[in-house]
C-alpha cells in the first residue's frame, strides 16, 4: 500500500498499491483537497480542481470597483 502524507498537518493518507499522476485524495484531519504530484516516492500537494476559473475578474473586481 502507497502512502503520503497532508502538506499541511502531516496525516498518513492510503493511496492504494499503484498512486498516479492527478489521483485525488482527501484528508480527513483538514479537511484538505489533495492530489498526487509525484509517484515515486508519492507526494501529495493543493489539488487546484476546485479553483473559480473567473478568480481573476474577481479580483480585478474587488480592487478597482465600478
């Protein structure tokens, strides 16, 4: 069995016999959105699929307001 570990509180998280590039995990301490970013040795970092594609018309939004 694979296992990583959260970047940021340091849980162990199962990753089943075979991690891939992308596979999505969860911590369950953190409540942490993560995926794999290297195999071998697996590593997990932020996983970015949950990220507004409009971020930055927001953002220009808050600084300059109409």
């Amino acid at each position: 069995m694979a296992v990583a570990y959260c970047p940021d509180c340091g849980r162990r998280i199962e990753l089943g016999r075979r991690p891939w590039l992308g596979q999505q995990a969860f911590c369950e301490q953190c409540n942490g959105d993560l995926e794999v970013v290297e195999t071998n040795p697996p590593s997990l970092d932020w996983s970015d699929n949950l990220l507004d594609e409009n971020w930055e018309k927001d953002w220009q939004f808050e600084l300059h307001p109409a």
